[in-house]
C-alpha cells in the first residue's frame, strides 16, 4: 500500500519542482522490464533559456537528482516486497511442517499406548487360559460323585477330594459350564433327542463320512435307512445301498449296520425286478420305492418277501433328462419320505418345468394330492422333504452352499431361505431325510455321509 502511495505521489513532485522552470518544456515517462522509470525532457527551441547549450540549469538539477533518488528508494522498496513475500511462504511451509511432525509424535505415542494396552490385556488372557487349563484338567482327574436328593447338606455328602466340595452348587456348575469343551454334533443330537415331533429346518451339520466307494459304479448312487421298519428281519440299523452308475441298475446290498456298511460287507445282495432309474429311491416301511428306467412308472418293492408289490404310471410326470436336477443324471422323478409319508418330488409339461409335489399312498402309489411351486426344477440341485415341506439345495459343486426354497404344502406358500449347507466331495447327486435319526442322508463324489439337522417349532409345524 505504502508503495503505491509513493508512486502516486511521485508525479505530484516532479510537476511541483518543474513549475519554476519554463512552461515550454515537456515531460514524458516511459519504462523498460526492469521496473525502471526514464524521464524525458523537451523544448520547442535550443535557444530557450530553460534548457541552455552549455548544460541544465540547477532546478532541472534539482529535479534529476530527486528522481534518481525516487528510482534508488522505489528499487528497495520492491525488493523488500518480493523478499517479506519469500519470507513469508517459507515461514508458512515451515510452520506447516512442524504442525504435520507434532501430529505424527501424537499419534506415534497414542499406538505406543495402544499397543502397551494390548500387550496388557494379551498377558492377563494368558494367564486365565492357564487357570482354566489347570482347572479342566483337575476336573478331569477327579471324577464328579453322585449326588443324593436326602439325607444332610449337600457339602456334607462329598468327599473332600471333590473339587464342588469347597464350593457352592451355582459356582461350581458355573465352572464346569466354563471349562467343559462339547462338540457341537453332541449339542445338536441332544437336542434332536429330545425333539421328535415337526418342525422347521434351523440348521444343518457338517458331513460325517461313513463309507468311499472303491469303483467307478460309486460314483453315485443312493443309501439309506429305514425310519420306520414294521419286522423284526430288517430294523433302523439295516443299511441300503445301491450304485447306480451302469446300463442296467438292479443290484440292492444289504448291511447289518453302520459298522459293517463301514467295513464293506453286505449280508446279502438282492436282484431289483426292474432295472431303476437314477437317484430318486427311498426306503419307507420295509419296501423299496424307485422309477423304472427310461419311464414315468414308480416301482413298490417289498424288502422282505423280495417281490413286486405294485406299479403305477406318475401322471403327466416328466422322465428321462427333460426336467432333472441341475446336476443331470436323469432325476426328473425323486422319492423321498418324512414324518408325513411317501412323496414324490418331479415335474412336468404343464407345470414348465417348475417343481410338483405330490403324496403319495404307500401301498398303491396312486396320488393322493399335489402342489405346484415357483421353483425351477433345474436350477436347484437335488430336494428333500420334512414335515411336509419341501427343501431345496443351491449348488451340488459349490463347498459351502444353502438350502436356499422352502415350501410349505400345509400352506401352498413359498419363500426363499438361507441355510448354510456343506458338500465337501462337490459332487452331491443324492439328498435324503431320515426323519427317525432327525439326519440328512448323501452320496457325495465317491462317499457316503450324513449330516445332523435342527428344527424348530413353531405354528403349524407341530402336525
């Protein structure tokens, strides 16, 4: 601002100092890149006494000698202007970089904390992991007595070995609760233990394999066990299976039990009196239910006099690749059994591909009713009813899938769900439920498992 005063003022002077000289002279101003100003005087005639040939009169003098001082005191004062601007930009950057270090102290010394903190919280997590550890493995050691329901207070009935003896009945429970590890496959079979009725689907455990098939015809096929066996020949620990990889499917291998499917010895082998039809078997009260290879018919096979009960057409149903599961292996027709009965889970042309329910009689296979959902046949893996509902699988391949539809044939409606579901060989080409073990039974890439499942109950689900 001062600078600029000063340049206005600077023609002020010059005029002021030239009213003395004579009204004839002129002046003119010009200046060059450097910011310097040159100053030009002239006269109409050399003769005139304002600008004499011998030299300048000494007001010209006068006036030449306070603009160059003018010019020397305007240079300075530019230049002090360039350097406090210079000045200040390296004391702003300056200052920056120091507040920019003082934050970075800060927070170099709040994670210094932090992780002190930690470090404290990480050796107190050590030290009651050891506590425990040493108590669980007391515990172990030491046997818990049986406690009595009379006589005198219950300290006085356990010896003094026993851990609960210098301790109340809550706080040692509560202890026991801590140290004591469970699996959850105990968790879920106790559970099912004490819940036999209907339900809705809460959860599905992991896999447990029981047998891997040692050919090529094992790469998929069906097994099972009979939730409701009516003799004393066969029982619920009898296990089937048949391999359905071949041209003519017809042998049906029977084990006594887990333990000898496990080991692979069957106790007898029966011949099928119809060739059958990819996976879609179920065994329900002593008898064999299958598709008749390349037709709709549905077989009823007596297990213990080994013969043909009957026989009948599903109507409308499609067979032989036009509407299977997603996985391919000719599943248009798949049998499955509940809590509810015998079922027949397929499709048709009417029905577009979309999936049909239908019960069925158990001795005569005629259909006793139907239920045609939303859900695409082909797009969902394979199928399995409980409690009469209906459940579908995502993927066949994936690891880690879900049992993604369900629909409720006491109320026609369906709804999309998402229950975590494993296939650990990805390749499952067989899902069934055994509603007496409360398990879901598969043939997955050469093996055999089982998975624990969990219902809930709630509204209608109680039939």
């Amino acid at each position: 601002m001062w600078l600029q005063v000063g340049l206005l003022c600077l023609p002020f002077l010059f005029l002021s100092s030239l009213s003395q000289a004579t009204d004839r002279a002129s002046l003119h101003r010009s200046s060059d890149p450097a910011i310097r100003c040159h100053y030009t005087f002239t006269v109409t005639r050399p003769e005139d006494s304002s600008c004499p040939e011998s030299g300048l009169t000494p007001e010209t003098d006068a006036i030449l000698s306070r603009l160059t001082l003018l010019e020397a005191l305007v240079s300075r004062v530019m230049a002090g202007a360039e350097g406090a601007t210079g000045t200040g930009v390296r004391a702003n950057s300056e200052e920056g970089l120091q507040e920019a270090y003082s934050q970075v102290t800060r927070e170099r010394n709040q994670l210094q904390q932090d992780k002190e903190h930690l470090n404290r919280q990480i050796q107190e997590l050590q030290r009651r992991l050891a506590e425990l550890s040493q108590e669980a493995e007391s515990l172990r050691q030491t046997p818990c007595q049986q406690t009595h329901t009379t006589g005198g207070p219950e300290h006085e009935r356990r010896p003094a070995s026993d851990p609960a003896h210098h301790f109340g009945n809550g706080d040692y429970q509560e202890m026991k609760a801590e140290v004591t590890e469970v699996p959850a496959s105990h968790l879920i079979s106790e559970g099912n233990h004490n819940f036999t009725g209907c339900g809705e689907l809460l959860s599905v455990g992991d896999p447990v394999l029981h047998r891997k098939a040692d050919s090529i015809t094992g790469k998929y096929g069906v097994w099972l066990q009979d939730p409701e066996p009516q003799g004393a020949y066969y029982t619920n620990k009898t296990v089937w299976r048949i391999d359905a990889v071949g041209k003519d499917v017809r042998q049906l291998f029977v084990y006594e039990d887990m333990d000898q499917f496990s080991r692979g010895f069957p106790r007898k082998v029966l011949a099928l009196p119809e060739p059958m039809e990819s996976t879609g078997a179920t065994i329900y009260r002593d008898s064999l239910y299958y598709q008749r290879k390349l037709s709709r018919t549905l077989i009823h096979y007596s297990l213990t006099s080994e013969s043909l009960v009957s026989h009948l057409d599903l109507p409308s149903a499609s067979f032989h690749g036009q509407y299977p599961y997603s996985w391919g292996g000719y599943t248009d027709i798949d049998l499955a059994v509940d809590e509810q009965g015998l079922w027949a889970i397929y499709s048709t042309s009417k029905a577009k591909g979309a999936i049909v329910i239908s019960q069925l009689d158990p001795e005569s296979l005629v259909v006793k009713k139907s239920w045609e959902t939303k859900i695409r046949k082909n797009t969902v893996a394979n199928a399995f009813m409980v409690c009469g509902r209906l459940y579908t699988l995502a993927s066949y391949t994936a690891p880690n899938t879900t049992i993604n539809y369900v629909f409720d044939t006491a109320t026609s409606v369906g709804l999309a769900v998402s229950v975590p579901f494993k296939n650990k060989y990805r390749y499952n080409s067989m899902l069934d439920y055994n509603h007496a073990q409360k398990k879901l039974y598969a043939w997955d890439n050469f093996h055999m498992v089982t998975y624990d499942v969990r219902l809930r109950r709630v509204g209608h689900g109680n039939r």
